[in-house]
C-alpha cells in the first residue's frame, strides 16, 4: 500500500521520526524504539513532545507567515545525552539539521513523508530529559541586517538577491532554493522598486516585497525558500471530499476584516523609514457599498515597494475585491491525504452534516492556515470561503 493509501484508511499506527544529523552521523528519535521497514538505523524511543508544526496567515496582512519553530523534547533519565555539556558536545550540534517525517509503521521507510526541516539552536539539559530548540532557515534572515537599491526590477530577483546579501555562502539553486516555483513566478516580471538608505532585517525586506504582490514567503519541508502569490480566484487545486473530513465545522462570518477603501503608497523617494513617497493612491470606490450594506467604514493603509500609481491602483482593486465583504471562515480536520497543500492554495470543500446530508455541499475556499496533529496522525485546515469567483 501507498502512503495516501494509509492515510485514507488508517490500517497501520502512525508514526512520527525525528532525524538530526550530528558530524555527518544520522541519529533517529520516536515515540518507542522502532527500525521501519527499510531502515539501516534504530530510531530510540526517547521522543517526549515536539512543537507544533503549521503556519498560518491574517487574511488583511500580506507577505508575513509565521515560521515554524520550537523545542523537540527527548527523553534523558539514563543520562544519555549528559556528554553534550560533560565534552562540550554542543559545539557539534549547533546549526544541525534537523528532519521530522511521518508514516505509516507497515509502510517501507523511502515512503514516509518530510513535514519539516530546520536546525537545532540551542539546547537544554536536564537529568530528565533534553530540550532541543529548532528553528527553520528563514529564522536566520530575521537577524542580519542588509543594504541595498533595487529599482524596477523583477521582485524575485530582489528577494533572491536579498536573501544571498544576507548569506553570501547561499547560492541560487535547487540545494536552497525551490526553483520551479521561483521560475514560474519571476517569468510574471512583476516589478518593485526598493532604495535603501539605511539598513533592514533582510527577512522584513523580503515580506514588505511580498506584501506589495500579495506574496507569502516561506520554507519548503526540505527547508528551501519558496513563494506563493495568493490568488482566490484561481482554479482549485484539488477537492477535499466529505468522506475525509472528520469533523462537521461551525462557520464565522465576521465583519470586522471588511475594508471600505485604501491608501497605497509607492514610487519611494528615498526608504521606509523617512516617510517620503512620490505618490499616494487612495481608492474609495467601495465606500458607499460596504456603508449601506454594513453601516460602518474602514480603510486601511499600505505602504509598497510598488514603482508608480499604475501598480498601485491595481494593488488598492485586487485588495478590495479581497476584502469589501465578509467572508465565511471555518476549520476542518482530515486525514494525512492532503498534506501536499498550502497556505494560499485554492480548493473545494465538500461539507455534509452527519448521516451524508448535504450542508453546504462543495464550495471554494482559500487556505489561511494549515497544522499537523501528530499525535492523531490528522491535519488541520483553517478555511475562508471564497465568492463570487468561477
């Protein structure tokens, strides 16, 4: 059997590895000593807990994702890891990789899937146990500063370049980066316009880049840097089908994210920090609509890396046809068959009541959130309806 075969049918235990590899040696944790088919190592039972692994997305802040990152808890009663701090075993850990896959325990090892990969931190030792801090790569970016011009050029080209100023020993290819992905978006050309006279976390220029093309910036479970421009309208990917959905959610409808109009800065004279653009672009078309169907208004403000007004003015329509009404949002639980989707993917939901009763039968919507249950061998799906798209 496969792995969405398991996945579908839940025959065989779930389990979870925990792979660090220390001086070039592969060292394997889980929840009880285990050798998967397949394997040449034994994986110990020393794994305790681990961080909850998932990213999610507010549905009015573009370009920011949270990066996953916590502590893998291991089991320390024997003292086996006591030589970290006794030989000063540290120094070989730090920066370690750090892999977490999922299976199935009658399922060949070369089948289970990586969720995640990162590297360790910093580190914790008890008599108890050991806690292990792990972090992913774009961490990193979020403690270098960088300085740089970019005007009218190609915004992968900026953030590509954005990310190799900040790590000169990065290089552009498929070791660091997920160059289909990357290719496919930057033969858009969609252009930004960034002149930095003062220095910036290169991970905060990299999501204001993203946030002015309605981008999210994040890491691949291979731990390579990858985008994803958001796009509800766009054709589903696939269909989440009623039979793997194991919960019948509650759906919110929430005024409070509706916006009425907006300002878009662009065209930056000089940088961010001064305050000076060449050009503001304020879109009120919606204003008397959410007014009369809402009784409020709201508007918001963006400051981009866009070049002109020409940009803006299509960055303000795109963001209001987002966001000028209220949109359903709910949260669903599934098997492991869908683990491949993203944040940003666009999918059918099928949603029955108990007993195969239509609910709201299929309808469209955008993923703003996605996290692993683990312990359950589940995911979880946070869900916004999309309307008014074909």
């Amino acid at each position: 059997m496969t792995f969405l075969e398991y996945a579908a049918n839940s025959t065989s235990k779930s389990i979870v590895l925990i792979e660090m590899t220390i001086d070039g040696e592969v060292k394997g944790y889980t929840r009880k000593d285990f050798t998967p088919i397949g394997s040449a190592i034994l994986y110990e039972g020393r794994l305790v807990s681990l961080f909850s692994i998932g990213r999610s997305r507010d549905p009015l802040t573009w370009g920011k994702l949270n990066y996953s990152s916590g502590s893998i808890t291991l089991n320390n009663a024997d003292g086996h890891f006591d030589s970290v701090a006794r030989n000063d075993w540290f120094i070989g850990y730090y920066g370690s990789k750090v892999s977490i896959k999922f299976g199935y325990e009658e399922l060949n090892v070369s089948n289970y899937i990586t969720l995640w990969t990162g590297y360790i931190s910093k580190m914790t030792l008890s008599p108890d146990q050991i806690s292990i801090d792990v972090s992913e790569s774009k961490k990193k970016l979020d403690e270098i500063d960088i300085q740089y011009s970019w005007v009218n050029i190609n915004a992968m080209t900026v953030i590509q370049e954005a990310i190799i100023l900040a790590y000169p020993s990065v290089t552009y290819d498929s070791t660091y980066f997920d160059t289909t992905t990357w290719s496919t978006i930057s033969s858009l050309n969609i252009l930004v316009s960034v002149d930095m006279a003062e220095t910036k976390k290169a991970l905060a220029v990299i999501e204001d880049v993203c946030s002015s093309i309605f981008g999210v910036f994040y890491m691949t479970a291979e731990d390579k840097y990858t985008m994803k421009l958001i796009n509800p309208a766009a054709t589903a990917v696939t269909t989440i089908v009623n039979s793997n959905i194991l919960n019948v959610p509650d759906i919110d409808f929430d005024p409070s994210d509706v916006i009425s109009s907006v300002r878009v800065y662009c065209d930056i004279d000089e940088n961010l920090n001064t305050g000076r653009f060449s050009s503001i672009v304020e879109d009120i078309t919606r204003v008397d609509y959410v007014s009369s169907t809402y009784g409020f208004l709201n508007s918001k403000e963006f400051i981009t890396y866009l070049p002109g007004t020409t940009a803006a003015a299509a960055f303000a329509i795109t963001f209001l046809d987002y966001s000028c009404d209220v949109h359903g949002t709910f949260s669903i639980t599934t098997t492991m068959n869908y683990y491949t989707l993203e944040v940003g993917d666009t999918v059918n939901v099928e949603l029955k009541r108990v007993n195969n009763v239509d609910y709201l039968n299929i309808i469209k919507c955008e993923i703003l959130g996605k996290m692993y249950m683990l312990d359950a061998g589940k995911l979880k799906f946070d869900m916004r309806i999309c309307y008014d798209e074909t």
